[in-house]
C-alpha cells in the first residue's frame, strides 16, 4: 500500500493545460455575469459550455440559479437534477434546490432540501436563515431555535472564517487556502483559523505540518473536539497509530456514539495490527449503519488482512448491493488477484464505468477491476484500453512529475560517496534487529517478507511508514516551489544525531512488533533513503526486492494503489522510475559494497531453498523449513499480494507483460537499457 513513501518533491504541479486554463476563465466569467445579475447572459453561454464539458459543477450551479432567477423553476429543477447525478454530495445545489421548492411554495420539499445542504455543509448562513423560517411556518418550533443559533454562531464568526468552511465543504482547497491565508496573517492566534489551515495542509497531504498546527491548537484548548478530531485524522496520515489511538480514545469517552469517531478508531485498529478487535467494530458499524457501502468495504479490507477471503468477498459484494455503482468494491474483489468475475459482473462492471455521470473515483476503480478482470479471460487488448484508461484518470488527480525525484537521486549520490560513508564509520545505533526489504512495489517483496516472518526469529510487520517520516521532518518534503533540505542535511547530521535517530526508530516501531529478535520493515521506498538507514542503524540487514523491469514496471500499472506511488499511473513515468531506481542501486553497491543483497524473483522461484539459505545466511540465521513453507504462515499480510503468498511457490506472474506487448513500446522506451539488458 505505501501510504507514506511519496516524497512531495514529487508534488510539484505539471505546466497548466491550456484547455484547462481557458475552461477556468470561462467559468470564472459566468460566474461574474451571475453576480451582476446578467442572467440571461449566463444561460446563454452555459449551454455551449455544458456541451463542451458535460457535468461540470459550476456551469451547472451557476445556470441552475439564472433559470431561478429569469423564474424559470422547472427548468432550474431540471438542471440540479443534472448537478445532482454528477455531483451528489455538492451542499449549494441543495441549498439551491431548497430556494426552488421555496418559490413553489412547497415547505416539506424546501426543509428537506435545506436540510440536506447544511448537513453537507454546516457554513451555509443562508440554508440556515431559510431553515429558520420554514420551520416556524410548519409548527417545528425547537428546530426553528436551533436553526436560529446556527444563524446567530456564523454571524459571530469573522466572514474569512465563515468562507473558507463553505470552500472547503465545496471542496475548494485552493479558493479556500487563498481566503485563509491573508486573514490569518492579520489575526495568526484564531484558533478555528489554524484548526482549518492544518485541514487545508491533511488534504494536500502535508500531515506533518497538520500535526504541528492542531498541537499548538489544542496547547490553548483541550476541549476543541473538532481540532482533535482532525489531529487523529493527521496522526492515522503519519502512521502515528498509537497516539492517534489515545486521541480518539478521549473524543469517544465525550462522545462515545460518534460514528465518524468509531469509524476512525476501528481503522486504527488495523493500523495496529489488532485486526480482531477491527473486526468486531466494524461489524456493529455495518449493522448500525447498512447503507454506507465504505464501512462494509473497510470489513472486508480487515477480514482479507486476516486472511478470511471468503467473508472479505461477501462484504465487498454487499457493498456493491448498498451501491450498485461502488467502483471500489469491485476493485477490492479485482485486488484479491485470485477472484474471477462472472459474465453478469463483468457487465455491470461495464455498465457503470460507461455512465456519464459516474463519479472520477467510481470510474477508474472500475477501469482497473475490469482491465484485471478481462487478463484473467485473457481478453488482453481490451484489457489493456481499460488499464490505460484507468491510470489515465488517476493520474488526472496527482501532480506527480519524475524530474524533482531524479534530481534528489542525483543530488544524494553526489553526497552519499565511498568517502563521506568511511569519515562516518561506527556512526548510528548498533541494533541488528531490522530487516529492510525494499525496491519498487510489485517486485517480490512481499514473499520476501512472507519467507522471512516464516523464521522463528524473525516478525513480520507492514511497510512502516517511520524512515520517510524523518525524512520528512529532516526537510525532505518540498512544497511547490520551495528548496528541500534532503539529501543536503545528510552532511550536516553529527553521530549523536545519526544514533538517536536509530534509537527513535527502534523504540517508534516497538507498535507493530511481539518481540522477536529481529523484525521486517518493508518500506518498498526506502531504496531512496539507504544512506540515511546506514548513518542511523549500520548493522541493519537491507534485502533489494528486485524483479524483471518489464513484469515489475507493467504490475505496477495494472495496480491501483491505496494512495502514494504516483509514479506508477503513466508507463513513462514508471520506466523512468525503474531507470532511476536501478541507478540508484547500483551506487549503493559501489559505495557501500556488500550492504545491500539482492534478491531476483525470478532466481526464488527457480530455486526456492538455495534462494532461503542465501538470504538467511546473509541475515545471520539458522536455516529452517518453515521458511521454505511460507504459504503455510497465517500472519497478516497488509499488501496487494495478501493472497498470493498464501499459496505455494508459483510462477503465475513470470512474463505477464508479453501478451501485452504491441501496447507496451512506451514503457520499453523509458526503461532504455535497462529493458534492452533484461530480453538479452
């Protein structure tokens, strides 16, 4: 999964799109015609608009309100129904909706709508006042008084504060950022200010600087739920499992039917590994609340953890009954690798990708289920237009580009040389207990770690998310714009530093491990980041999970990742990654020779025992069969390969690539040599 492994010196946003740019003038000009009252302007060039981009929001809003305004209802109606099919969860086009229902005079339609619009969005003064009135009108006087205190608490508030709650309830990070940011510079104390900058930086996926501000938050309020609520939320980005338990722990004892709250402390329990104890909530979460088809989804995700597939299938499937259109769900039962859909799934699967209203997250987890699901029927050039359709909606919402993660490549083995390793020998903490195994995702890591955990010595845990955090706190990740401080501050660290960081790491992972002598950090990522592994923990064993680049890089564009690993949604993107990261290796071998072992997969799967001795006695560990029965481990494996580790040794996924070769040209042209060296 590798929640935490994508430096932000990746997030740097692409050159605009220049179609993108005059869309984005356009609707900002209909939205100027609306505010001046120019209604039959903003009709008149909606029109043209919608038929250029089908669905897109605020064309749609701003036409649904002219046509309210010109008195045209049925019209209007007709034209948030449209919103609503693209957009169900938008607050102001039911808050639009509600003023619609109002000029039909049609009460319980206009409560009901209004209703709807403050539950999605509670920063809506003017849902609130209609409210307020309507249920005065239909005798619900206690409703009428609270609508009436929302009133009166938003008028309170500064409008800066007021605004930026309404963006981002619209999900409108940047307009939002862009009106918190100046106020807070005027006024840098206002708490309910910062608790919103430090949502702003959770969703743009700097959780470390969420953290930092939510403390400092609730250093002058411990009784601010909400910005401990959002502290936890950061905590879970940060793999801070453990506290985020006690943070969530505190908001259940104030309020402990929360389901938001009991939601977030189940998923943590996964987090933890005590996948039994995630269970059991989330089943009375799923009888509680039946219609949300992302609590049956988690179930399934903690039940295939645990390895109970069969009782993950039925969530899943019954998540596809709460939403027939739940893209997710079939990815799920797609991301088992061993389900094989049905003819009538298969159509279904085609049915709600095809809808011109179906949500982006909904398509392209669909594309990729259907792309997995066709390959098993061996329908690969179908297959193949439904991966790459996929990925390219995907990446549609990463900002990912290669060139700031080949820079820092090149900067940190201008640093990380044979001399500056040898100035800093006996640096670090001595402990021999982590394993590192890493590379790219999709190479055989998780065997690796299925074989390894299968020692009596040995625990496995999951990809700890601990080396790219210091990374992140030691300057590594970079906002648009700004300069990183890693890999440069790798020359400034002192040895005190080096060994408190290899004593932070033991005692922060001390969460995910039962107490065996050695543990499996299986960061596929950390590759970036060996020359800081050697300077913290230089007796630390550190395995290169390595596989054929071409059935490596093509996995990783079939595979749709929880979150992280941008780089795979583009197979130039991923050839280059590939390129970059065998460099990579190949000077931590000439700097440090002998450190890191390498490990081909196609080498474990030829010969399965001379492949465990070689690797045990690289770890220094006795040879045991149990190693060479990985499959029959029940520990809890997190990743995408959960199920295929179960199994005994095979070669199912060897050459994977070539009947999808006649589509693959791109991916062999930025692998270069390393594609040329690997078909010789």
């Amino acid at each position: 999964m590798d929640t935490a492994s994508s430096d932000a010196t990746e997030a740097l946003p692409p050159a605009a799109d220049a179609g993108q740019l005059i869309l984005e003038r356009e609707v900002r000009q209909l939205q100027e015609a609306l505010a001046q009252s120019r209604f039959d302007e903003v009709v008149a060039n909606a029109h043209p608009l919608l038929a250029a981009h089908p669905g897109q929001r605020d064309v749609l809003y701003c036409l649904a309100v002219a046509q309210r305004m010109q008195q045209r209802i049925p019209e209007a109606l007709a034209t948030l129904a449209t919103l609503q099919a693209y957009h169900p969860r938008y607050p102001r086009l039911f808050q639009e909706r509600g003023h619609c229902q109002v000029f039909l005079r049609d009460a319980p339609q206009a409560v009901a709508a209004f209703e709807r619009a403050t539950q999605l969005n509670p920063a809506l003064p003017a849902s609130w006042n209609m409210l307020q009135t309507l249920y005065r009108m239909v005798g619900r006087l206690d409703d009428a008084v609270a609508a009436g205190q929302h009133v009166t608490k938003l008028a309170s508030l500064p409008v800066e504060i007021v605004t930026t709650r309404s963006l981002l309830a619209d999900g409108n990070l940047a307009a939002a950022e862009a009106v918190l940011r100046p106020f807070l510079a005027t006024q840098p104390d206002n708490l309910e200010g910062l608790r919103l900058l430090a949502t702003i930086s959770r969703d743009n996926q700097y959780a470390n600087d969420s953290e930092k501000l939510l403390d400092a938050v609730l250093q002058q309020a411990p009784e601010y739920h909400a910005a401990r609520y959002e502290l936890a939320l950061s905590l879970v980005d940060l793999h801070k499992y453990r506290r985020a338990r006690d943070e969530i722990e505190t908001l259940l004892l104030v309020d402990p039917r929360n389901p938001a709250y009991r939601v977030t402390a189940a998923s943590i329990r996964v987090g933890l590994g005590e996948l039994e104890a995630a269970v059991s909530r989330f089943e009375a979460l799923v009888l509680e609340f039946p219609e949300d088809p992302a609590i049956t989804q988690s179930l399934g995700h903690a039940l295939k953890t645990l390895g109970r597939q069969q009782p993950a299938i039925d969530a899943y499937h019954r998540a596809n009954v709460v939403h027939p259109g739940f893209g997710e769900a079939y990815w799920s039962l797609a991301n088992l690798k061993t389900y094989r859909f049905t003819d009538e799934e298969l159509v279904r699967m085609r049915h709600h990708e095809a809808l011109p209203t179906v949500q982006l997250v909904d398509r392209y987890h669909l594309c990729f289920a259907l792309g997995k699901g066709l390959e098993d029927r061996g329908e690969y050039a179908e297959s193949f237009v439904y991966y790459e359709r996929g990925n390219a909606l995907k990446k549609s919402e990463s900002h990912y580009r290669p060139e700031p993660h080949e820079s820092t490549a090149r900067r940190q083995k201008k640093i990380c040389t044979a001399a500056f390793f040898a100035e800093r020998q006996g640096w670090g903490c001595a402990s021999s207990a982590p394993i590192f195994v890493l590379g790219l995702p999709r190479a055989g890591s998780t065997l690796l770690e299925q074989i390894l955990a299968s020692h009596s010595a040995v625990e496995g845990t999951m990809e700890l998310a601990e080396v790219p955090r210091l990374v992140g706190s030691l300057g590594g990740k970079d906002r648009p714009g700004e300069h990183s401080y890693y890999p440069q501050i790798l020359a400034e660290l002192s040895a005190a530093q080096c060994r408190q960081f290899g004593e932070d790491y033991l005692r922060d992972t001390l969460d995910y491990r039962q107490g065996a002598p050695f543990f499996i950090d299986k960061m596929p990522n950390n590759f970036r980041h060996i020359g800081l592994i050697h300077l913290m923990l230089p007796n630390a064993k550190i395995i290169d999970a390595r596989r054929h680049p071409m059935d490596c890089c093509f996995s990783n564009f079939k595979q749709l990742f929880a979150s992280g690993q941008q780089f795979t949604y583009s197979l130039d993107d991923i050839g280059r990654y590939y390129r970059t990261y065998a460099d990579f290796m190949e000077h931590w071998d000439q700097v440090l020779p002998g450190r890191v072992l390498r490990v081909q997969h196609e080498d474990v799967l030829a010969d399965l025992e001379g492949s465990v001795r070689r690797i045990l006695d690289y770890c220094g560990l006795p040879f045991e069969q149990s190693c060479i029965e990985f499959h029959k481990n029940t520990r809890r494996v997190h990743t995408a390969s959960s199920e295929q580790v179960r199994r005994p040794i095979n070669r199912d996924g060897v050459d994977q690539w070539k009947p999808y070769e006649p589509w693959l040209d791109p991916l062999k042209a930025a692998l270069g040599p390393h594609f040329s060296h690997a078909t010789e």
